[in-house]
C-alpha cells in the first residue's frame, strides 16, 4: 500500500482501528521518521482520544485506558536489553490492543501472532506499507 502523505499514513491507522479488538497486538517496523508514530496517532484518535498522542520513545508505553479497545502504545526503541520488557507488564493486557513500534527490539519472535506491518520510504515522500498477515487477521487485512 503506498501512503502518500502523513494524512495518509494515518488514515491507514484510522482504518485499521475499525477492525481492532481486544487482545490484538500490531507491530510497527521501519527506521526512524518513517511514520511509525503517525500510523499510531490515526490508530488512536479514531478510537476518539481527545488531546495528544506523544510519541513513547522516552516512555516506552503509553496507555489509553479510556478508549473501546483500551489501547497501549508502546515504543521498544530505547530498549536496552529483552529482560526489560518483562518489567513494562505487556503480558498483563489482554483487553487491550498493543501497538508495538521498534518490536525487533524485544527480539525475533515476541509476537508470532501479531499483524505485523512495516513501513518504508518511497519516492517523494511516499511510505510503503507492508504486511505479514497472521491466521487472526485474515479477513481483517487487507482492508475488506
Ligand atoms: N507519507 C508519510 N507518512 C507518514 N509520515 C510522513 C509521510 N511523509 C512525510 N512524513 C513525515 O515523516 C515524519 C514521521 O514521523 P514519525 O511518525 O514520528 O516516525 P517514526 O515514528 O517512524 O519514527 C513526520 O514528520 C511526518 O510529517
Ligand atoms: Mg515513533
């Protein structure tokens, strides 16, 4: 899928936040500046958040517990070594969907079951959206 603008990047998540359901976990790969962020912030404000959506690179995670699904966004960039994902209580959610930006950080296989999207750079400012579509998500992406 190719996005063309920001806008565009989170429309995409906006989208995807319709077909979302507790328990989810969406990882979000690509470098730095790619719109991994942007992605998330759609994500989020279609589900109704009012007010900010900062990026959780120093904080790792943010939750949205008021939202339907709540929703933790979460940023593994920082993270210096796997034993610390232990200490940020992910495995503690499952009524809520994980948004996951940097998840190779936490090693290769943290989320098998996740709809695993990564995002690159295109030509003028284009970002390319891909997908690794688990049996979970069938049905839900593509985009019906
Ligand atoms: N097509 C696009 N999709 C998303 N962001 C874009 C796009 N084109 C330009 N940008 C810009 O790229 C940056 C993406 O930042 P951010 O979402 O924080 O990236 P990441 O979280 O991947 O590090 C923003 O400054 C945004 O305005
Ligand atoms: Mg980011």
């Amino acid at each position: 899928m190719n996005l063309e603008d920001e806008a565009a990047t989170a429309a995409a998540g906006a989208r995807l936040a319709t077909v979302a359901r507790p328990g989810d976990v969406i990882t979000l790969s690509g470098p730095l500046g790619v719109g991994k962020t942007a992605f998330a912030r759609g994500f989020i404000g279609a589900l109704r958040h009012e007010g900010e959506v900062p990026s959780p690179s120093f904080s790792i995670v943010q939750p949205y517990e008021q939202l339907e699904p709540p929703v933790w966004h979460v940023d593994l960039y920082r993270l210096e070594d796997e034993s610390e994902l232990d200490e940020l209580g992910l495995d503690s959610v499952a009524d809520a969907v994980l948004l996951v930006e940097w998840p190779d950080r936490a090693g290769e296989n943290a989320w098998p079951d996740a709809l695993a999207l990564a995002l690159d750079f295109g030509e003028k400012g284009y970002r390319i959206l891909t997908a690794k579509v688990p049996p979970s998500w069938e049905g839900r992406w593509p985009f019906p």
